[in-house]
C-alpha cells in the first residue's frame, strides 16, 4: 500500500489543529460531496450551543467518551446521552448543541467523527 497515496488517511495527532474553541481540536477530511471532521474534545470542555445546518446533513459517530446534548426542537429541554459506538443525525434545519463532553478513561478525551453532506465551507481548510 502506497502511505502517500492522497486518498489514504491515517490518525496522526499532528494532524489535529487547535480550533477557536478551548480543548477542541479536528482534523477534516472532505470530498466531493462528503466531509469528515474528526473532533478530539478535551473532557469538560465548553463551546458547544444550541445551532442548525439549513445546507447540511449531520451524521455524528461517538468513538471514545461520551456526548451529553439537546437535538430538536430549538426549545426542548430533553438530553440525550450517547457513548462510544453510538450514533446521531442532525438532518438539514435540526437544532442540536448545547454539549457537554465527557471524556473517557483513558484519555480523558471525547472523540466524534462527523459527517457533513455536502461539505461545510467553513471547515474545508481543516
């Protein structure tokens, strides 16, 4: 297998950037009509609020940690917990957010891989 072959990726902590957001990081991959965003979210971690995407399915995975959040209607009070291996939609004009993470045993980190269709704009360049 060619390791510089552009359309294989492998996990690289070095890969992660730091977002505008304490104790986030992500690393983004995106195709034509699909975008990864890999998140590796300090346990704890604040800057998560209530949003929608008008443009954008949302498939969000949980690999390592937990998410705590709110998904619906913009007012439910109603959370939701999910662990590793547990999955989430965000169809186009769902509400979701207003997260809390918590990290796992080992790292102390929450780990989601998300799903845009089409790709987000804002996170094409990582």
């Amino acid at each position: 297998m060619n390791l510089t072959d552009q359309f294989c990726h492998f996990f690289d902590a070095e890969a992660f950037k730091e977002t505008d957001r304490p104790g986030f990081h992500r690393s983004v991959i995106t195709g034509e009509n699909l975008q990864l965003c890999f998140w590796r979210i300090e346990g704890g971690a604040q800057g998560s609020f209530m949003h929608k995407h008008d443009d954008h399915e949302q498939l969000g995975i949980v690999a390592r940690g937990k998410l705590d959040f709110r998904i619906g209607d913009k007012e439910t009070e109603e959370r939701v917990t999910i662990g590793a291996n547990q999955v989430y939609l965000a169809p186009r004009g769902i509400w979701h957010g207003d997260s809390n993470f918590i990290g796992d045993d080992e790292l102390g980190e929450c780990w989601i891989l998300d799903v845009f269709s089409p790709p987000r704009d804002d996170l094409r360049n990582g």
